[in-house]
C-alpha cells in the first residue's frame, strides 16, 4: 500500500473546514494544529497534535517530529507566517520567503512597500514606539485608524476623530501587538470588498470579487455579497497591481487575495493575505465558479503543480452571513426568516439553544451560505440580513 502524504493544516476552526476536506480528497493524510483541540474543524482532520499555530518555534518541532511533507496555512495571518517560517527551515516547498511572507502580512511592512511602489494603498506611517507615534499625530489629518501591524479581526483597531483621543488608543493598539508595532493610517470613506485571485508564474489566472459588510464591530467582516458592484472598474487595475507585487517579491503559485476600499473613484488596497480567508469563504468560490476552491489554495501550498488550473470565471449572485448576537448572553433561539429560507443552500450552525455568548463582537454562532437570482434581490436581502437572519439571547 501507498503511504499518503502527510499535511500539517494549522488550526482546526470552522475556517480550515474546506481546507481539510479538500486536502482529504487530495488524498493526504491530514493533521491539524492549533491550541484549542474543541474547535469544530478537528473532527475532520484525521490526526489533532497540540500547538500554537502562532509559535513558529513549536509547531517547527512538531512538523519535523511529525516527518511532515507539506504544511498548509490556516485562516489566519499568524497561521501564513508559520506556515512560511517552517517551509523554509524544513525546504518544504508552496511558501513565498519567510522575509517576503513578512512584507506581505505585516501592516507597516506592507504598508512601507506599497507606498515606496506606488501600489495604491491609504497613507500610513508604522511605530514601534509610543512616544514617536504620539508625536507624529500632530502632522496628520482626522479621522485617523490605528492598527496593531500583526492582529486580524479588528482586535486592538480604532478610528481616531481628534488628538485628545490618540493616547489611549495608540495605548492599546501597542499593548495588543505581538511585535508592539501599530500603524496610524489615513481612513477612507467607502465601501469594502475583497478580489481573491490565484497566481501561476506571475499572472493572474482567476478572479472572485465580492461586497463585505460588518454587523455592530466595524472592524470585523461577517457577511458578504458576490459578486463585488464595482469589480468591472477596478478589476483590471487591481490584477495589473497584482502581478507587478508577484514579479518584484518573486511570489510562489497559489491564492492572492486583496481586501479593498472603494471610494465612488479608485481602489484602494487594504490587505494583502496569501492564505485561504475565514467563515468559509471558498463555498461561495465554489459556487459561483464550479472550482474547489479550498483545493487550489491547497495545492499551491503544498507545491503540488498548478498550472492545469482551469479556465472559469466568477457566475451568479451569492454570498455568507455569519450568524452573531446584539449582545453577550445564552442563545434562545435562532431565527431564519421565510423570506430568506430560499436563498440558504448551505449552512454550518455550531452555536445553538443554550450556548452562551460571551463577546459578541467577536463570537459567530455558525455561517449561512446564500444564492440570489440577481444582483437586486441581494442587494436587497444583504442589506436586511440583520432583520432576515438573527437570533435571540437573553
Ligand atoms: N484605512 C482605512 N479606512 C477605512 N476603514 C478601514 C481602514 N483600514 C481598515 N478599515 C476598516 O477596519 C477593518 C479592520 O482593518 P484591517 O483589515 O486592517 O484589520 P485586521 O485586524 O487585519 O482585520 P481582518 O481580520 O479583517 O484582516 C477593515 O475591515 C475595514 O472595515
Ligand atoms: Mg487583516
């Protein structure tokens, strides 16, 4: 018999459920990761083996211990730095240079990069001291958003509206920080997007855009809208900025994927990640394009050739709703309205009846995957979504 090869996934949420699905009809041997071995998504991993996927040292130690042959990353960017970290110390192929890894998902890195290449992106200036940061604030004009450079989901962000309202804040952006790195940047006004591509030797192969919107945290995404209103307009401009970041960091194969604002002129490049994006974000892919998408992502990141990927594009109208509460509490009950029950064809509930909600900024009660016949009715319905699907806590 053929010994399958074995594939380090770095966390085992909901998010990396497509990814260790796919990897299984890879025909891997999967073993996930991560410091919670209660989350959801090890259950369909075949091996769970404790560690923080954000440890670059350990899970180093586990992936040499566990003779692996590939590590994919997990929906997160500690889990791509890791997963770049551990290719280059073991030379397990499907990662860009820990270094470039580096310039693309630390704030101020990136945000140091696009500005020196003129890849269009809000101004920003990175700190790695608070008295420098504090001073800076005077040359610049309100509103402000400051950031910690290595955090996701919002955690540590806030829009400053005046200099009496930066020490606090620049406070904690730093005390969140792992690096104790923050950066103060422009904020936009506009609507937000994301363009999730694939590379194969430097060109885009494939696009999928969609509309992102978030619910009582600003800073935190949890529905969408596919496919993006404006992505004839930007679509050509984002793919040429896209190709000329591949071809200067000598990217590898495999998904790039942008978070952008839209001011009513010009995109505006938010983020960069080279990992698959949380709340199942490939079922949408795959929905609008026949694509296994969580495959593809896979594929690249173990080294495996990608260039038969095929030639699709993005069709129809869909998108994901992250179920989460109006306030900290036990759930009562889920709601999913009439109106909307026909447009759900998917959904993954792992919060029910009972369960406490503890921070309900941050907690999802589990992801509602949605189709539309056109780009009305999901405008429509997207913009309702609160009132369509929610549910009660007391
Ligand atoms: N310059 C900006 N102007 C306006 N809004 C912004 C700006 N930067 C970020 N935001 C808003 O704040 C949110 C969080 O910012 P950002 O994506 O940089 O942080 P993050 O912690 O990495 O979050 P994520 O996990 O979504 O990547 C964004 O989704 C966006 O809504
Ligand atoms: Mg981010």
């Amino acid at each position: 018999m053929i010994k399958k090869k074995k594939l380090l996934i770095l966390n085992g949420s909901h998010s990396e459920i497509p990814l260790i699905k796919s990897s299984k009809s890879l025909d891997f041997y999967v073993i996930t990761t991560g410091n919670n071995p209660e989350l959801i998504g090890h259950q369909y991993s075949d091996e769970y083996c404790f560690a923080d996927y954000s440890d670059p040292e350990t899970v180093l130690e586990v992936a040499r211990n566990l003779n692996v042959d590939a590590v994919c990353s997990c929906s997160n960017d500690f889990g791509i730095m890791t997963a770049s970290y551990i290719s280059e110390k073991l030379g397990l192929p499907g990662h860009d240079a820990y270094e470039t890894t580096k310039i693309l998902h630390q704030k101020d890195l990136f945000k140091k990069f696009s500005m020196a290449n003129d890849i269009p992106t809000p101004y920003a200036e990175g700190f790695d001291d608070i008295d420098k940061a504090l001073a800076a604030i005077n040359k610049r004009r309100f509103p402000l958003i400051i950031k910690p450079i290595d955090l996701s989901g919002g955690k540590g962000v806030s829009v400053v509206r005046s200099a009496k309202e930066c020490p606090g804040t620049i406070q904690t952006a730093f005390s969140l920080s792992h690096s104790r790195r923050i950066v103060i940047e422009d904020f936009i006004k506009g609507s937000q997007h994301s363009f999730s591509t694939f590379i194969v030797n430097g060109r885009v192969v494939f696009y999928f855009s969609d509309n992102e919107y978030s619910y009582l945290n600003p800073f935190f995404v949890s529905t969408s809208a596919a496919p993006a209103v404006n992505v004839s307009e930007v679509a050509d401009d984002l793919i040429q900025n896209i190709e000329k970041i591949s071809k200067m960091l000598s990217l590898k194969d495999g998904i790039f994927h942008i978070q952008y604002l839209y001011s009513g002129k010009k995109a505006y490049i938010l983020e960069i990640t080279r990992r698959c994006s949380g709340d199942l974000y490939p079922y949408p892919v795959d929905y609008s394009t026949g694509l296994d998408w969580a495959g593809w992502i896979v594929r690249a990141e173990a080294g495996m050739d990608c260039s038969g990927f095929p030639a699709v594009s993005q069709k129809g109208f869909c998108g994901r709703h992250c179920i989460m509460s109006p306030k900290n509490g036990i759930i009562k009950n889920v709601i999913i309205d009439k109106q909307i029950e026909g447009n759900i064809y998917d959904k993954l509930i792992w919060l029910r009846k009972s369960y406490r909600i503890n921070n309900y900024l941050t907690d999802k009660a589990g992801v509602v995957l949605l189709k539309y016949d056109s780009m009305d009715e999901m405008l429509d319905k997207t913009a309702r979504i609160h009132q369509l699907i929610y549910m009660n806590v007391e």
